[in-house]
C-alpha cells in the first residue's frame, strides 16, 4: 500500500536524487560489465572474497576416458534382427557381418534362436555360448585369415 513517508519525497526537486552527476544510476554503467567481466581487472577483490577457485585447474584427466568407448550390440537385439542384417545364408545359417556395420564388441544380454554366423573383432564368453548353443559360431579376423 503505497504512503506519503517514503524516501523518494525527500528526494523531490532534487534533480538527481543523490546519485551523484548526469546519467549515473540510469543504464548499466555503474555495473562494470555483464556477468562475470572484468573478473580478472576491476572485480578481482570479489573473486579472492567469494570465488578464490575461479581461476586454474584442478584434477585431472583420466587415460580411461580418453580411449575409444567400444559400439555394442547384445545377442538378443542380433537375434530380433537378423533376417535385415544378414547379407546371405551360410548352410540355412544367418550371416552377419558386424564389423562392416560399426559394432566393435558383441555382448550376451537377451535369447538367441536363431542360428547366426556373425563376424565381430571381440566377444563376451556368455554370448560366444548363446550363440554356439543356437547351432551358430562366432568369427573372429585372426580365424578367418587362418592364422
């Protein structure tokens, strides 16, 4: 509710209202940039009182986070989809070729089927199983060089 008693009456006619000469208080001039400006110039006692970790590092970068994720597929997922994946029938078996197509690693969550031939650089011990019980095999490149 608004009442005759507040500051600014006092401040009437007076031009400025205490702040001082032309244009101070009107804009953003008085605020010394946007954000977090002038962090290491004119607000640097700010940063020492209230943020003294603002600047440097800390930590470090684990070698684990910078190796290569591997692209995964679960032998379940294989099975759903085989008939679209499969290039051509091996002996009435699907064959898949999972390198070509971008998996690294071949997982064992899920029910295999159907018996698939698939082509992958590396493999878990379950889905290797899951996948020789089906009535399939799993083809790594040093095998099929013969090596």
């Amino acid at each position: 509710m608004p009442h005759k008693l507040r500051k600014i009456r006092k401040k009437r006619g007076s031009r400025t209202h205490g702040y001082g000469r032309v244009g101070q208080h009107r804009g953003g001039g008085q605020r010394g940039g946007h954000g977090k400006a002038g962090f290491n110039k004119h607000k640097w006692t700010y940063v020492i009182k209230y943020e003294p970790n603002y600047f440097g590092k800390r930590g470090f970068t684990s070698p684990k986070s910078l190796k290569q994720k591997a692209n995964v597929i679960n032998v379940g997922t294989l099975d759903e989809i085989a008939e679209k994946l499969s290039t051509e029938k091996k002996k009435g078996k699907f064959f898949i070729d999972l390198e070509r197509r971008g998996y690294t690693k071949l997982l064992g969550a899920g029910k295999v089927t159907k018996p698939l031939i698939v082509k992958v650089a590396a493999h878990s011990k379950s889905a290797a199983e899951k996948i020789k019980e089906a009535g399939g095999q799993i083809l790594i490149e040093a095998q099929e060089h013969g090596r």
